[in-house]
C-alpha cells in the first residue's frame, strides 16, 4: 500500500476550495490546502465580500437621501474615502482570519505558494514537494482581458482595481460589460456620486436573466441615473491629461465616437485560472479555454483528482463552487454523493436585487412545456412600501399542466434572500399551489412570492387578476 503525506491535497483556498478542505476533515481525512495568495481567495479577498460592503456603503448614502420623504433630514453629507476603504478592508481581514482559524481548528495544514503537479500524486508547493491519495483543483478564475484597453488598476480597473475607491470619487465612469460585475460596481459609483455609463456588446444586459425581470432592472437603474447603452463595444482606450479617451463603437450601425471618463472599469466576464498547475504532468484534460472539466462527481478525467468551482466550468459563483468542493470530499471519503442540483441560483446585488433561480419564461419555453406565470408587483406591498423600495416583482415559471414550479424571477429589495424558498421549492419539486398554501408572515416582503404563486391561478389578493 502506498503511503501518501496527505489523504487530500487541495489546490486553492477560495470559497469551494476551503469548503472542500475543511468537509473532508471532518470525515476524518488527512488534508492540506495550498494557496498562492490569500485564503478566502478571489470572493472573501477581491469579489464577493468587499463588492458587498461597498454596494451596502452606497446604499446607506442614497438612503439618507430619501430619508427627507418621511421626515428626516441630515447635514451636508461626507464620506470618508480612507476610512470606507479601511471599513471594507477590516471585514475581509476579519473573514480570512476566520478561514484560516477554521482550517487549524479541523487540522486542515495550510501550504502557502504556487502549486505545480509533478506527477498524479505529488504536487510541489514553493520549495517543497508533497503528495497525495486524492487532489481537488480549486484554482478560480480572473477577469479576462480586452485587447487594446491595457488595465492599470488605476484609471482603467477590473474588479480587483474597482474595489479601491479613490479620493475623490470620479466623477465621470465607464463600465464595459453588463454583466453583474459591471452593474454592482455601477450601482457603487452611481450612489457615491459618479455619473456612469454601462455598454454591454449583447442586444440585452444580465446574461441568462428572464427577459421581464431584465427590463424591469434597466429600468430601475436608468432611473437612478446610470445610462445604459446595449450592443455597442470599447475598442480603445487611451490615457490623456484630461481622462481616459475610450472609442465607443454601436455595433449595429458601425458608428464609432470617442468619449472621455475619469475612471474605466472592464468587466467583460471572467477566465478559468490554471496558470503554473502543469495539469499536463498529472494527465489532466485542459480544454482551449482553460476549463479543467469534471463528471457529477467532480471527477476529471483523472479517477483521483477532482476539479471544482470556476476551473470547472461555467456558472462561475461562489455558492456552486462551494456545493462541487462538498461532493468532492464526500466522493473522496465514500459517500453516495454527487452535483445533482436542480438549478443553481444567480443575483446580483444591486438595489433593487435581481435575483433568479431555476427557467426563464423562455427556457420554459424553448423546453417544450407549457407555460403559465403569475407575477406581484412590490408596488401592492405594504412592506416594500414601508422601506420606500417599491421598484420590481416576483414573477412565476409554471408549468400549466401540473402546476409544477419551473423558475422564479424577482427583482426588489432582498430578492436575494427571499430566492431560498424558491430553490428548496424546485429541489423538492413543488408547485405554485404548495407555496399558495403556506402561511406567510404578514408584513413581509416574502408575501410577494406567495402572492406571485396565487396570481399563477388568477386568484392573487392585493392586485387585479388577469
């Protein structure tokens, strides 16, 4: 029998490679986790977490702009650059210092540096060599690259570079992409005080979003002032006295204008990170595009090692890498497990939230069933009434036949939370009757969902029924 230094070796501590270290610890296995930069990786460091804090910091200062509407007023507003960064700062310290407490706590060993396969088995990490009976690939994604826009991390910034608000806020932004990344950011920048331009190269912003919700959500954001433009593609940038000089060109026409911005933020999506893993010398398949594919097991093609999260493939969020890093370590440690999810949630979280789980009204569609939908305004809700966020609905996907539920879509205040009862609803394969039946607490913003799934019948009480 072979010995091995560790029964799992796992490459990369960001949120699935953690979850996958700690879970197969507490299954008894001997495990190690190497990282090259920070623990928590790119969502606790750069991403998820401080994006976060920086939207709820936005939205606070928005907030106290309304608040004259019930009767509240403040002085002149000022907001303290360095200390908001410091602010934001300190919880991403507080949460990595966490991880790498929860990692001693399960005798989780933790490798600091680069990790390159050697052969199957063995995995150097800096200056030193280990191996192992089982190795999982967690090695995320960064954010890809537009030829002719050089990022700086200054005036033209990704993700990363965004996350640093500078003193003073620009005043003029552009973001390139009309994803999630780009919408969050906007929405940061729009509430402290920069006016921001979104292009998107698609007819349609949100990729993968229902098509009502989408125009419900430009709408919201039009109306905060951010100006949308879809279909249109930065084809240079470059840095002058006076700003940032960008070519904006409307791809349907070829119309082609150049127009100037304090601060540029490219957001056009995310690439599979595999740099330095020699993949090859463990016989790993590595697709063209970088990708480290894997079975409902986290398989790669290799029976021993495991791939998970971004590296995996697409949708690349944290919460799916968290659910592949479980299956792995269970599928390490023998358990009947395996990636069977129904439908993986997305959000992005903005004010109001969009937020989706499960088919859009036109996957339902294109599918072949037959669809029925029921939609509730946030408008005929006291509680949104109540914290003034009236903008967006929760809309239904059903399927008419059986009344099986197929998606929900919502855009309004906590969407995000309120999505958790649709996806317990699709995995345990519900329909828009079972949640018409549960009692909901009244004043909520959770009402929405159970009136969503009355007007899927036509019998919702607080709106006109088509």
């Amino acid at each position: 029998m072979t010995t091995y230094d560790f029964d799992v070796l796992v490459i990369g501590a960001g949120p699935g490679g953690y979850h996958a270290a700690i879970r197969a610890a507490q299954l008894g296995l001997k495990v190690a986790c190497a990282e090259r930069e920070s623990v928590g990786g790119v969502c606790l460091n750069v991403g998820c977490i401080p994006t976060k804090a920086m939207l709820h910091a936005g939205e606070q200062v928005a907030a106290a702009r309304h608040a004259a509407e019930f009767g509240l007023t403040f002085g002149e507003q000022k907001l303290d650059i360095a200390k908001l960064n410091g602010w934001k700062d300190g919880i991403v310290k507080k949460l990595t210092g966490g991880v790498s407490s929860l990692f001693k706590a399960n005798k989780v060993t933790h490798l600091q540096g680069q990790a390159s396969f050697l052969d199957d088995h063995t995995v150097q990490v800096g200056e030193k060599t280990y191996t192992a009976g089982s190795i999982i690939i967690a090695t995320g994604s960064e954010p890809a690259r537009l030829p002719g826009i050089e990022v700086d991390q200054v005036q033209i910034v990704d993700s990363t570079g965004a996350l640093v608000m500078p003193d003073p806020v620009p005043a003029r932004m552009l973001c390139i992409g009309g994803g999630v990344i780009g919408f969050e950011f906007a929405h940061v920048y729009t509430n402290l005080g920069a006016q921001v331009k979104v292009i998107e190269f698609a007819p349609s912003i949100i990729p993968g979003a229902d098509a009502d919700a989408v125009k419900a959500f430009q709408k919201a954001m039009e109306k905060q002032g951010i100006s949308i433009a879809v279909q249109h593609k930065a084809n240079r940038a470059e840095k002058k006295a006076d700003g940032v000089h960008v070519e904006i060109e409307n791809v349907q026409t070829g119309e082609k204008k150049v127009e100037v911005f304090d601060r540029v933020l490219v957001a056009v999506g995310r690439r599979p990170r595999a740099d330095g893993l020699n993949a090859e010398k463990a016989g790993v398949t590595v697709t063209e595009r970088g990708f480290i594919p894997a079975d409902k097991q986290q398989r790669t093609n290799a029976p021993h090692i495991y791939s998970i999260g971004d590296v995996a493939g697409n949708p690349m969020l944290a919460h799916k890498a968290m659910k592949e890093g479980l299956v792995a370590a269970e599928v390490i440690a023998g358990k009947p497990a395996e990636q069977d999810a129904v439908a993986i949630p997305g959000v992005v979280y903005t004010s109001p939230e969009l937020a989706w789980v499960g088919l859009t009204e036109a996957e339902a569609k294109e599918k072949g069933y037959d669809v029925k939908t029921g939609n509730f305004p946030f408008s005929a809700s006291g509680r949104a009434m109540t914290l003034q966020q009236t903008d967006g609905f929760v809309k239904m996907v059903v399927e008419k036949g059986t009344d099986l539920l197929l998606g929900v879509h919502i855009v309004g205040p906590h969407a995000s939370d309120m999505l958790g009862e649709a996806g317990l609803a699709l995995e345990m394969a519900a329909t828009a009757s079972d949640i018409a039946l549960t009692v909901h607490a009244h004043p909520t913003l959770g009402e929405a969902v159970l009136e969503a799934a009355e007007a899927v019948h036509g019998q919702a009480i607080h709106i006109m029924n088509r």
